[in-house]
C-alpha cells in the first residue's frame, strides 16, 4: 500500500502537465508563456482544467499519507505529511473555483480584474499552499535529510525549496502586469510548478526504491 501511495507522488506530476499542456495547445488564444495554468478553466473545455486539479490534487494527497513512513525513518514528525496534503487539498479547491480573467485572456477581458470575485478570492486561497506549503515541505525534508548526513538530498531539497519560493515571487510580479516579466508569467508560473513536482516524484522514487533498506 505505501508503495502505492508513493507512485501517487511519481504520477502527480506527468499527469498534471500532461494534462494542462494539451489543454493549452488547443486553445488557438491561449498564450502558455503568458497565460497562467488556472486560466484553462475559463470556457465550455474548462471543465478539463478543473478535473486536472482535482485528480492531481488527490495524488498528492495520498502521496502525502505515503511519504510518513519514509520521514519517520529520518526522525521527522507530521510536518511534511502535512504540508503536502495542504498542497494536494489546495488543488482540489483550486478546481471548484475558477479565477478571475489574467494578463488579456479570455479574450477581450481586462489585463487584470478591478476588483476580484469571491470564486477568484477562494480560487486564490486554496492556490497559497501550492506554492508555499510544498517549499516548505522541501526545507523541512532538507533539515532531516542534513541530520541524517545524506548530503546529495539535503542540497537537493534546499534548493528545490528555495527556487520554487524564487521563482513564485517573479510569477507574482508578472501577474500583477505591467512589467516585462508579464510577458512570461505564465513560463515562470510552470518553472515553479515543475521544479516542486520534479521535487515530489524524485522524493516518491526514493521512497520506492529504499523501503526495504535503511535511510
């Protein structure tokens, strides 16, 4: 069973990728350099993005569950477990509720919305722990993986952490338009999911193959 749950950890990522980069591609107006993930939920094919959310949010989740009994070997608690289970919740949340159009897309609507919905304000509290609960779990797991004198994955893990958190603050000022960051926000956006979900599977992989050996 715990093997399973740390596939889940291996999966999240191709599936959750896959998924929103063939979304994108069929959307003739939609920009994957600009544009942020979140806006494939607008339109009558949205219901695609959402669904991705959702079942990418489930993997981690179960991932979360998984990974225990591997902190547990390098004398964590609860912690990581989780921060990763806030992240898989917040991405089921992310798919009930849709954002506010960004950065021109739809198309026609307004850079940036004057005042947000409460769907694009919940949309936006349930996204937080995406990008800050899964670089704190990479910090968390790089002090344990310090104390437990693996070197290779301390490093690992610190930087991961640290280039998410990095990376979420250019996407941010992308976002916010009008700088020539904007033009790329939806490039940076991917960079930080990419580097946190690369961070997942590489975790889910170790996991799976040290289960019937010491740490």
């Amino acid at each position: 069973m715990r093997v399973n749950l740390l596939a889940c950890g291996v999966l999240a990522g191709p599936v959750f990728f896959a998924i929103f980069l063939i979304a994108g591609a069929l959307r003739p107006d939609y920009d994957a350099l600009r544009h942020p993930v979140s806006s494939l939920e607008f339109g009558p094919q949205g219901w695609g993005q959402s669904v991705n959310f959702v079942l990418t949010g489930t993997l981690v989740t179960l991932f979360g569950l998984g990974v225990r009994p591997l902190v547990r070997r390098l004398g964590g608690g609860l912690t990581v477990t989780i921060l990763l289970m806030a992240v898989g919740i917040g991405l089921i949340g992310a798919g009930f509720f849709s954002p506010d159009p960004l950065s021109g897309y739809p198309p026609g609507s307004p850079p940036t919305a004057a005042d947000p919905s409460t769907h694009r304000i919940l949309h936006d509290v349930f996204s937080t722990p995406v990008f800050t609960a899964l670089p704190a779990a990479c910090i968390v797991l790089a002090r344990r993986f310090a104390k437990a004198g693996m070197r290779t994955w301390m490093i690992y893990s610190a930087v991961s952490g640290a280039l998410m958190v990095a990376l979420f603050v250019l996407t941010s000022v992308a976002f916010n338009q009008g700088t020539a960051l904007t033009a790329i926000g939806g490039l940076l956006q991917r960079l930080t999911l990419a580097t946190g979900f690369a961070w997942m599977a590489m975790l889910g992989l170790h996991g799976i193959r040290s289960r019937n050996s010491p740490v």
